[in-house]
C-alpha cells in the first residue's frame, strides 16, 4: 500500500509568506517605515546650473570645490515639474504635480505616513525629457501633518554647449552682420553687444533666440559696437565667445554708388570694389573703347568695366590705370584714400602675414571665385572679389580667377605696387606692375 506525503503545512506558508514579501519588496509596495495615515510634504526648488570645479588650495590641495551658478529654468527649456515621493526601499509611494516652472515650490498630498520617504524632482521639457533632477532623503511624514518645507536642489542631468569659434562681424547701413561656426548640441544661440569693449554676459545687452548668423539693425553709423555669442541647450548656455567690433558705415561717392565698410585692426576699409566714374571734385575719369591699345600713351588715366560690360561694374567694380588711382583730383569719397603699400601690408600683418592673409580676404565660396578658390573663409569681413585686369593692349583677362589692387606706392618708373590674390592659393602676391594696366581699387580711411 503507497503511503501519501503531504508537506508540513507551516513550512509551506512560511515559504508562501517570504515568496510574497520578496514580490512587494521587487514590484514596490513594500514600505517597512509605514505607521499608517498619510501627510503632505511641502517643497521649495533650488535651481542651480551646470556646476563648475576647482581645487582647493588651502586645507586639502586635492579636494574639489564646486560652484553652480543660477540657472532660469524657463530659458533652458523646463516646462514642467513634477514629483515623486519613495520609500526607504525605493518604492514609488505617490506623486505630485505638475506644476510651472516658474511656480519653484509646491505641495504634495496624501503621501503615507512614515520615516526615511525619499522626494525627487524632475524638471522635464514638453516632450517630457528629464533636464533637470533633484532629491531629498531622510524625510518624516507624520499622519495628517504637512512636513516642513523640504528644499530641493535641482541640477541639470546634462551639460551646456561650449562656446562658439569662428565669430565674425560685418558692417552695413546701420548694422552688424554677425555670424560664427555651429557648435555641437546647441539649440539656439544669444548674442550679447556693447558700445564699450569689453562686452560680456553681465554687461552686454542681450539677443535670445537666434538659430544661425544674425544681423544687428538699428545701430548708429559711425559708432563701434562689441558682440560676444554664447550657445544654447536644454541644459544651459555655454561661455561667451571672443569679442568681435565693427563700425557700421557706408559711403558713397560722387556717382551715388553707395559701399559698405568693415573694420579690420585699426583700419577701416572699403567691402567693396571702387565703381566711380567721376574724380571727387565731379571732373570726369577719362575712358576709351574697351579693346584700345593705350601703351603707347603718357601717364593714361582711364577707368574701364571689365570687358566694357557694365552689366559686370555692380559686383566687381571698375578697373582703373594707376594713373587715374593716383590723381590729385582723388577717386576716393571725402574722408577716404587710395592705400599705400604700407597700409596694405599693415593689413596683410594684421591677419597673420602673407601665407595667410589672402584667405582671410577672400569672399567664401565659389559663387565668384572660380573653384577651389584655396582656404577662402573671408573671416576678416574684407570680402575680396577677382575683378580680373585689363592690359594696356585692351585685352581683358583673369575675372573669377584673381583680382589685383592698386596701391598709391610707386615701384619704379614704369610700375607701381599691387596687391593680388589668386582663386588656387591662399597667401598675397605682392608685385610692382605696369602703371597701364587697368586694376581694382579698394578705399580705405583717413
């Protein structure tokens, strides 16, 4: 006869008991504080930026102090606050909110009764990303009793973007065209100015918002104004970037050409190619059928488009013999002059010397210059164009390919020196060249 094995009964419900503890325990419903009721905890938030180290020099030379600078919490992004309250078990209790951003406290109601609760902050976007989180351990929630304000420290959960490279500024009429280089995880971009050098977050006024280059409008001719940019993301704004200044200005001559300027160093320089057809005081600058032969001829002062097209005059200006450059009468508007050769290389120094320089002036791209158009970036603003040359022969050649300036600095009898940049190099070519050959001309300050 088979004997029948039953197992002993408090075995298997203490074993039932110690399975069903473990799964409250995992799934959360276990709270081994609980004494019943509940209570309401009150918090304040503390919103405290990415923060910053550095080692202590006095007491412990390795320890590391941190400092956080505030942060808006509105202008990084959070919209939304919520809150969750656990046990000491890191079970979910209940939760609370969500409240504004801008609300920076609140109250959180029937939590249970108990010690050692644990209240964490979420600061979330409104696609309900986490930017910002913060807790406070070691609670006591007393039955039917609200806590004493809890104050949250909320940071962010990552890191704000670095500064912006690559800032350059622009004149207009009446504005700054100010642009720079993409940086990695930014959203948007502010851009801080001054009219005294020196400008930073704290003492510049500033521009939110923008998403790539922006111009400055409304600006006072005449006066130089500062800019630094800073970058933007969801968990802060990074540091300003290096200073830029521009003076707006524009000019215009005797034929209501109008031309803006960018200022480079402590020179200010014509953007654009001289278009002028009329010597300042209204004379004439003499011209001749586009192909005439003019090498047999006495000190020529001409002006030419380049190939007689005049179609071509608005965006590569003219081109002129160093003669008409260089007459007393002056091409140049009231205020501004024809360079020296000094002055162009007080320039080229300026930019980090002749290797480089030619890049620096160069307009990007190849929308005039012919490609490769070698190391353009025309970070110095100078935004130079290839207007090509004419020879004294009447033949034009070279436009998109380079574009040659005269100086007012003879360089022998029968020349006088240019300065020439190339679509397929980036340094300066500098050369005394036939005083008959028709140039562009860029003015500079007095």
């Amino acid at each position: 006869m088979n004997k029948k094995i039953t197992p002993e009964l408090p075995i298997f419900r203490a074993s039932l008991l110690l399975i069903l503890l473990l799964l409250l325990t995992t799934c959360g419903g276990y709270d081994p504080d609980s004494t019943g009721g509940t209570g309401d905890i009150a918090f304040k938030i503390d919103w405290q930026g990415t923060p910053t180290s550095s080692k202590s020099k006095i007491r412990n030379p390795q320890s590391e102090i941190l400092s956080y600078a505030p942060i808006d919490c509105t202008a990084i992004g959070v919209s939304i606050v919520s809150a969750t309250v656990y046990s000491s078990t890191g079970s979910s209790l209940t939760t609370g909110g969500p409240w504004s951003c801008s609300d920076h406290s609140g109250n959180i109601t029937s939590v249970p009764a108990g010690s050692d609760r644990k209240l964490a902050i979420f600061g979330k976007d409104s696609s309900g990303n986490i930017l910002y989180y913060g807790e406070q351990t070691g609670i006591t929630v007393v039955d039917g009793q609200t806590s004493s304000t809890v104050t949250v420290t909320v940071t962010p959960t990552g890191s704000a973007p670095s500064a912006p490279t690559g800032v350059t500024a622009t004149a207009g009429n009446g504005q700054v065209s100010i642009s720079w280089s993409p940086v990695s995880g930014a959203t948007s971009y502010n851009i801080y100015w001054s009219t005294a050098t020196g400008v930073t977050k704290t003492t510049g006024t500033k521009i939110t918002g923008a998403t790539s280059s922006y111009t400055h409008t409304g600006l006072t001719n005449g006066t130089t104004y500062y800019h630094v940019v800073t970058a933007v993301n969801s968990y802060g704004e990074s540091s300003e970037s290096s200073q830029v200044s521009e003076t707006p200005l524009t000019v215009g001559d005797v034929d209501n050409n109008v031309y803006n300027t960018v200022t480079i160093g402590t020179q200010i320089w014509f953007k654009e190619n001289l278009k002028v057809t009329r010597y300042r005081n209204g004379d004439t600058i003499g011209t001749t059928a586009a192909t005439k032969d003019i090498s047999g001829e006495t000190s020529p002062k001409y002006q030419w488009a380049y190939n007689g097209d005049e179609g071509n005059v608005a965006t590569y200006g003219r081109l002129y013999t160093w003669y008409a450059a260089t007459d007393s009468r002056a091409v140049c508007p009231t205020g501004w002059h024809v360079p020296t050769n000094a002055e162009w290389t007080t320039l080229e120094d300026y930019l980090g010397g002749s290797s480089v320089a030619g890049g620096k002036m160069k307009e990007a791209g190849t929308t005039h210059w012919d490609s490769p158009n070698t190391s353009a970036d025309n970070s110095s603003g100078f935004t130079a164009l290839p207007g090509g040359s004419r020879f004294s022969d009447g033949s034009f050649s070279y436009m998109g390919y380079y574009g040659y300036w005269w100086s007012a600095t003879e360089g022998s009898a029968s020349g006088a020196w240019t300065y020439g940049l190339y679509y397929s190099i980036g340094y300066v070519n500098h050369d005394s060249i036939d005083k008959y050959r028709g140039f562009s001309i860029r003015c500079v300050r007095d």
